[in-house]
C-alpha cells in the first residue's frame, strides 16, 4: 500500500469521527470537552441553583421538558425558581452546536 493510500485513509477516519466512532458519540466527547471549561463552574456541585451534573432527581424534571427547551435555556439564559442560568453559560464565544452538545453530555449523565 503506498503512503498516499495509507494518509488517505487515515484522514478519512478522521473525519468520521475518530474511526468507528458514531456522530452522537462525537458530539458528547464535544460536549463533555465544553463542559469540563464552561459549565462545570456551576454544574459541579450545583452553584447558584444549576443542577449538578449526575443528580437524576434534580434533572429529572428538566428532561422531562425536553431536549430542545435545556438547549434554548442554555442559549438564551433562563431564569427559574432555584436559580439562573447564563445565555451560554456566560461564555458567548460558545456556538449554538457547542452548546448544544454540552446539554446533550449533562443529560447523558443525569438520566
């Protein structure tokens, strides 16, 4: 096999998404990447009312809301009885799908 077909390979593997690795997948090793620098400030231990990353029974009545009202939540900021929550996360440089995957990563390991 030349070295032209063993790069072309490997650069096709790469894009899609570190070989075998499915887009969801991908997407929560991106979010878990956002929320290791934005969101564990708050959704650690449960600052200011954020709940914390794991608590099922705090998330619970937030999933239940659905996907896409956490995710407008965390873009737009919301304000709620136990707390606030920062349009993204109080870091605007985030994009929409960074803060998407993000909530999609919390959820996963709230439920």
């Amino acid at each position: 096999m030349s070295r032209w077909a063993v790069k072309a390979g490997l650069a096709s593997c790469l894009l899609l998404a570190g070989c075998g690795e499915s887009p969801e997948q991908a997407e929560l090793k991106l979010g878990q990447q956002i929320w290791d620098g934005t969101c564990k400030v708050c959704h650690l231990n449960g600052l200011g009312g954020a709940p914390a990353k794991g608590n099922r029974k705090v998330w619970a009545p937030r999933i239940e809301q659905g996907l896409e009202v956490l995710i407008a939540h965390a873009l737009n900021g919301f304000d709620g009885a136990e707390g606030s929550m920062p349009a993204r996360g109080g870091n605007p440089a985030l994009s929409d799908s960074e803060v998407a995957a993000a909530v999609k990563y919390m959820v996963s390991q709230s439920q």
